[in-house]
C-alpha cells in the first residue's frame, strides 16, 4: 500500500559545512531528516534568512565545538510537518515561523522569563542544526503561528533582526517619545528593524549610509535624517551642530564597533547610552573612558530577546505596524552566493533562501 513515505524520505536537501574556513565551505547536499523529541516539532521549510552569524561560523572561533557536518540558519519559516508527542499548541499543518533562541527552560534565567542569560542560550543553526535545509526541528515553545495575511516570505525575514532590535532599543536603551537616536549602517537587517522601531516608540532617527540607493531606501523606512558616509566622513559634526544643535543625541545603536565606537561615544549628550548588538568591523578597539564618566554615559550590550520580547514585537509585525525588509532571495542552491552577497554590504534588508 501507498502511504506519505517514499523511500527517499529520510534523507532530505541541505546546505552545510563540514569544516571551517571560506564561504565555500558551505555546500549543498543530502543529510538525514533530525528525528523529534517529545517536545520538538518539524517544519517543513519554505524560506531561511541569512544572518552575520552564518559567517562567522564558517571561518570558526576559537573555543567553538560543533559537530560536523553542521547546517547553517537562524531564521526560517514553513509548514508544521510533524510534532512530538508531547507537543500540545501547535499541529500538523500550520504556517509558522520560529524564535531562533534556545535555551534549556528549566534555570533560574529560564523559569524568570530571561532566557537569553540561561548558561545553555545558543542560537539556531549555531550548535543545533539550522534552517538551510527541506525540514528543521525547534522545541514547541520557540513556535509562533503567523496570520493569513503574512507570507511565509516575510514571516522568515523577520524573527532575528526584530528580536534583537526590539530588546535593544526598548528594554536596554529605552528608548523615549521625542528622544534622538543615531542608527549606525542604515541597510543592515538590525538597523532597518532598529529605524522603525525608533520611529513606532516617537524618536527622532538618524541613520547613515553609503549611496543615494539606500538613502531614498532608508527615508521610506521613516528616518529623519539619513546621511551618506562615504560623502560625509566628517559625519559627527553635522550630527551634533546642525541636527541636534549642539546637545547631542540621547542613544546611540552601534553596531559596527571598531570602525564606529569611539566616535559614537563623543556624539552622546550627557546621560546618553550606546547599545550595541555586535561589532561587524572588529570587537577590539581603544576608547577615551573619560567620555564615559565626564558625561556620565551608559554602554549597554545585547543579545538576541527573551520570549516575552520575541512575541510583543512579532504581534506588532503581524499587525502590519513594522514591516521586515527583504533584498533579495536565492535559491538554496546558490547559498555561497548568497552569503558572499551579504558580507559584502550590498544590502537593504534581509538576504533570504528560498528553500521549497
Ligand atoms: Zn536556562
């Protein structure tokens, strides 16, 4: 007799690594479908997005321990395929899309609703295999069904850059109705999810670029003054007489670190705060401390959300009040291409795979 199975099922198209070293590493093939725990659920995937993440765990750090071969993704969104037999919210069938933090759920962290201290937090596709792949597997509480009126495409785009947006900007900065705030690197996934944020809770938004492209691009997201870097190195200045009229601004998100840091704690009013989410220039820098006691500033880190900031910032981008960006979609296929696109800054927005 016929059932769902055809022989094949088992093993399913990936794309992984098994070492580190170059984008092209990264390679498509077949692995086994993961198997589910009690708690688990398996998604059928229809789009991965890709992440900064991604790149730096092909080239590998020192100390990192993953089991090869490993699939790479954090983000993804599909059709519920199957669920473990413990799972009890979500069924077979459904469209969803996932919070990309794990974490054990049973710490003191965990059970008090910060699971992004929890000593196990990693995120997808880190130690666990990720979405680049036909079906992936998360626990039943990392699930988050989406409405009718949002694409699988866009639901994908979403979860990493407006999680950890979200959380920067509201619980680390928080951020004030009326406030300025400098976003450094206007295209980037964080930052096109950090301008809407910023402009949804009442700030007035700075943000920089690097062509007329992005600029036009970056207005449309609702930023008030966009100003292109690569015209304008002496960017600051024009920040801090003609904008802000010599006050400052109230917070700066720096991504960017070594390239942007010091800089960015000058253009700070007094009690002002920098969030920073990571350092795509280099996390090792020289800084003026005095800038930081003189003017009594606040350096303030973040990574990705805890749940309860994962699921108020999806219910407002299922409320259609902040809209993922999605640039551009390869097919899984063209992964390298995909990855290489994205470490080379040519983007506004997310870079998504379309997986099946
Ligand atoms: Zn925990």
């Amino acid at each position: 007799m016929f059932n769902n199975y055809n022989f094949n099922s088992e093993i399913m198209k990936a794309a992984f690594i098994k070492n580190h070293g170059d984008l092209d590493q990264l390679i498509i093939g077949n692995l086994d479908i993961p198997k589910l725990k009690p708690n688990e659920v398996l998604i059928q995937t229809k789009f991965g997005a890709l992440n900064h993440i991604d790149v730096f765990l092909i080239k590998g750090w020192t100390g990192l321990n993953i089991k090869m071969p490993h699939i790479l993704g954090s983000d993804g969104s599909g059709i519920i395929k199957e669920v473990g037999s413990a799972v009890t919210t979500v069924s077979e069938g459904e469209r969803v899309t996932i919070n990309p933090g794990l974490s054990c759920g049973k710490c003191q962290f965990c059970l008090s609703g910060n699971q992004n201290f929890c000593k196990s937090f990693s995120i997808m596709g880190e130690h666990q295999w990720g979405t680049y792949c036909e079906f992936f597997k998360v626990p039943e509480e990392n699930v988050i069904k989406i409405p009718d009126n949002l694409s699988l495409m866009l639901a994908a785009a979403a979860p990493l850059t407006f999680l950890t947006a979200w959380r920067l900007l509201t619980t680390q900065a928080n951020l004030l109705h009326g406030e300025f705030i400098l976003i450094h690197g206007a295209g980037g996934g964080v930052s096109t999810a950090a301008i809407q944020i910023a402009k949804f809770l009442g700030a007035t938004v700075i943000t920089t670029t690097s062509n007329s492209e992005k600029i036009k691009k970056a207005k449309e997201l609702g930023a008030d003054y966009v100003i292109n870097y690569r015209d304008n190195p002496n960017f600051g200045k024009y920040v801090f007489t003609e904008i802000t009229k010599r006050h400052g601004v109230d917070v700066v998100v720096d991504s960017i670190g070594k390239l942007t840091f010091q800089n960015s704690l000058r253009l700070l009013k007094p009690g002002g705060r920098l969030v920073t989410p990571g350092a795509t220039t280099g996390p090792i820098t020289e800084i003026d401390i005095r800038q930081i006691f003189w003017k009594q500033l606040k350096v303030i880190g973040s990574t990705m959300s805890n749940q309860r900031e994962f699921r108020e910032v999806m219910k407002l981008i299922f409320e259609n009040k902040l809209k993922p960006i999605v640039d551009k979609i390869f097919p899984l296929e063209l992964v390298v291409d995909a990855e290489n696109y994205l470490n080379e800054g040519k983007q506004f927005g997310k870079v998504l795979l379309k997986i099946s």
